[in-house]
C-alpha cells in the first residue's frame, strides 16, 4: 500500500524556518519525481517545489531563494527547509510522488503568524 505522510507543520513566526518531511513507502521511491505543494484557504492547490529521480529541483518564483527542495534515497522521504517565512505562506502543505501515476500526503498545516 502506497502511503505518504508529512510532518514538521505548525506555528511558526514570520521570518522564522520550519522543516516539513515526506515519509513514503509501497512506491520505487528513488524513480519517483517529487513535490511540494501548497493550499490555501479559497485557493488552488500550487506547486511549491519540485525534485527528479535525477535530482533535478523547480521552484516557484514566491519561494525561490527561501526555500529548498531535498531527497534522501536511503530513508525514502523528502523534506523541504523552509526559511524565511512570511504570513502568505500559510496553507496546508502536501507531498506529491509520482512514475505514472499520482500520490498524494493528507497534508500539514504550515501557519506563519505572530
């Protein structure tokens, strides 16, 4: 059975880090492209970050350069170093792998506030 489930959410105040991980297992985790994406309230689901099998990463132009996107073959989880962190990044964070097909976490609350 494939499952993904994140960790590392919560409160955290603005320009502070969070580390959010992706545990995964019933997938061939190292063939697997990665991602990271995100939820709002009222809004759609968008893509935060992405990583190839190959280790190739993408971005989102509002995170680049705050955020980062890794792999741990040997553990199959992937984690995304969250860094400077503003109100609007508050949503629900999900973990995405896919060959071809799509898994989906349930997801982890990320809320950036004072």
């Amino acid at each position: 059975q494939v499952q993904l489930v994140e960790s590392g959410g919560g409160l955290v105040q603005p320009g502070g880090p969070l580390r959010l991980s992706c545990a995964t297992s019933g997938i061939i985790f190292s063939l697997n492209t990665m991602g990271w994406y995100r939820q709002a309230p009222g809004k759609q689901r968008e893509l935060v970050a992405s990583i190839t099998s190959g280790g190739t990463t993408n971005y989102a132009d509002y995170v680049k350069g705050r955020f980062t996107i890794s792999r741990d073959n040997a553990k199959t989880t992937l984690y995304l170093q969250m860094n400077s962190l503003k109100p609007e990044d508050t949503a629900v964070y999900y973990c995405r792998a896919t060959t071809y097909r799509e898994y989906w976490g349930q997801g982890t609350q990320v809320t950036v506030s004072s």
